[in-house]
C-alpha cells in the first residue's frame, strides 16, 4: 500500500507525502529481504531498490504503481 500511496502523492503533486511513503515502503524492503523469500519476490524486491533512486517524479510514480500491483498480486496469489 505504500507503493500505491507513493503514485498516488506524486501524480497528486503532494512531494513531500509521496517521499514519506516511499521511506516506508524501502523500510519494508528491508524487513523483507530478512526473510528467506521465492525468487520472483526477491527479484521484485531487488527492483525496488532501482526505484528511489529514479530522478523522474512521473516514472517514479508509474514504476511504483506497477511493482504496487505486482507486489499485491503476489500476496494474494502466495496467501
């Protein structure tokens, strides 16, 4: 959820939301890669480090609305 409250601050124009949540969602990819995860999740985890570091705001916004959606898939799948 973080992911997609990211997307959703920088296509709102809200910077300073979008960065928090962004801050979140690198915390959980941290907590995360702890665990002993399937390949696909920590190939996806991997991605997202790529993510923070991107300049553009809209293809930040766009590429967290994506691994959002691939990120939820894989938990509904998976549990």
């Amino acid at each position: 959820m973080d992911l997609k409250r990211v997307a959703l601050g920088y296509h709102g124009g809200s910077t300073k939301t979008a960065e928090r949540f962004l801050e979140e969602a690198m915390k959980r990819q941290k907590e995360l890669q702890i665990k002993k995860n399937s390949p696909y999740l920590n190939n996806l985890l991997k991605s997202l480090t790529k993510l923070a570091r991107e300049k553009s705001k809209e293809k930040l916004a766009e590429d967290a609305l994506m691994y959002s959606t691939l990120f939820q898939n894989y938990a509904l799948k998976a549990y």
